[in-house]
C-alpha cells in the first residue's frame, strides 16, 4: 500500500525493498513542468517519502536478478489523499512499453499524461527504446 498525504508518499515496510540487493535504489519525484528530483532510495523499513510541491508522480527503479530495469510509475494526480496509488509498471522485458491492461480505468486525458511521463522517465535515465 502506497499513500499520500501531507506531501508525503507512505510506503510500508518490505514493500519498495525486500533485501540487501533492493535496498537504495533510487526513487524521483516528477513535478507539473517535467523536473525530476531525487527523492531518495528504497528502504526495507515502513518510510515517509517528503515530496515537493507540484509533484504529480513519482518513479522507483527495480532491477531484477537477471539485470532487467523496471520503472514503477505512481501518478499521484489520480489517487484521493489517503487513497492506495496506482503503480504501473514501465519494463525493459516489454520494450518499455506500458501493457495496456495497467491503464484501464483511466481516462483518456490521464492516459496521455502517463505516456508523456513515461517518455520522460525514459529520457531521464536515457534508456534506448523503440517508439510504438
């Protein structure tokens, strides 16, 4: 479970790191205008990550045992305060692509506003990838 409230995203323990190999692994916040700021790193312990204003998702890097990058995206615009986050998954096995089931129930607008920060994401940590 992943929540926000009081500029803050709470994550409980084991949930972002379950070992040694997935402790500080890096998390960004994404603000209204596209910057991307370093939020800090996974930790096994229940954590509180502050966020600054205007942000409107945060990005997690994961790194399987086989070396393959994952990106979890949390579009916080989308949840209610106090409300669990959406994670969607942005993986180097899918092209980076986002499979299309993590976007049902989105709307259309918001849709768009996830493939634009996937892109951006992306662009950040200069990833290679196909474009659809």
């Amino acid at each position: 479970m992943k929540i926000i409230r009081d500029n803050r995203i709470y994550v409980k323990a084991h949930e972002w790191a379950s070992s040694l190999r997935t402790l500080n692994y890096p998390i960004y916040g994404i603000k209204k205008d596209g910057d991307m700021y370093y939020i800090g790193g996974t930790v096994k312990r229940p954590t509180a990550y502050p966020l600054e204003p205007d942000t409107i998702a945060v990005v997690r890097l994961y790194v399987s045992n086989n070396g393959y990058r994952t990106f979890y995206l949390y579009p916080l615009w989308i949840a209610k305060e106090g409300e669990d986050v959406r994670e969607i998954p942005i993986m180097e096995i899918d092209n980076y692509k986002i499979q299309q089931w993590h976007l049902e129930g989105l709307e259309e607008e918001d849709v768009k506003i996830v493939q634009g920060l996937r892109k951006r994401i992306l662009d950040f940590f200069k990833v290679d990838f196909e474009e659809d």
